[in-house]
C-alpha cells in the first residue's frame, strides 16, 4: 500500500425513535455538533466521533425497501478503495456490492453485503 492513509474512522449508525429528540441529546447535553440533517437523518460528530441517526420506522426500525446500516467507515478516497478491492468483489454473487456512487446526502458510498447479511459501507465525503 502506498500513499496516505485512506481509512479516516467508523461511523456506527443510531436507530432511534425520535430524531429531535436523539438530536437535542447529542448536541445540548453530549456537545456533538450536527454536521449534516436531511429529514429523518442526520450525521452528528465530536471531534474524530462520529455516529449517523437515522429515525425508526415501522417496527425493525429500518426504512421499507433498505437494509439496516450499522457499519459505516469513512475514507479519504472511495475510489482508491473500490480500484483496490475490484479484483475480488468481482468474485462477489450478483447484487452484493452497489457503487460507488454518489448520493443526495454528499457522501459517495461503495456497499457491500456480508455473507453473514451485514451491510458494510465505505464512504467519503463529497
């Protein structure tokens, strides 16, 4: 491996059943600042920690339609990553691995599916 290091931290995701209320939590009483909120989301941080709330919905407190995020590692360079990684997620089944791509809420996310059914996702801010 050459050049900086990429891995910058891992970001866990929060499912919670109030985002005001998570929010008012985190940054009036634990001092974390709200870097990003979209809706029912929201990427809070204090110094090099980070966690992503994301609101419950319906009872196994994930969106209808999405997996349940728990894993989230953030990197310099998603790209450098994926150029890395190719050879062998090619080997993964079809529909394991999505992106990278760039999504509505700035980050580009490289997702991948754990044979276990975990989601792990590397993302880099854009």
């Amino acid at each position: 491996m050459t050049g900086a290091p990429n891995f910058i931290r891992i970001t866990p995701f929060m499912h919670v059943p109030d985002i005001e209320a998570a929010l008012h939590f985190f940054n009036d009483v634990l001092g974390f600042t709200t870097y990003f909120r979209a809706g029912t989301y929201a990427y809070i941080q204090r110094e090099t920690a980070g966690i992503r709330l994301l609101q419950n919905s319906g009872d196994d407190g994930a969106p209808p339609g999405n997996r349940r995020f728990a894993y989230y590692v953030d990197v310099a360079d998603i790209d450098r990553l994926y150029a890395e990684l190719k050879p062998k997620l090619d080997t993964l089944p079809a529909g394991e691995v999505h992106g990278p791509a760039d999504k509505d809420y700035r980050q580009r996310e490289l997702c991948i599916l754990a044979p276990d059914g975990n989601l792990i996702v590397f993302g880099q801010s854009i």
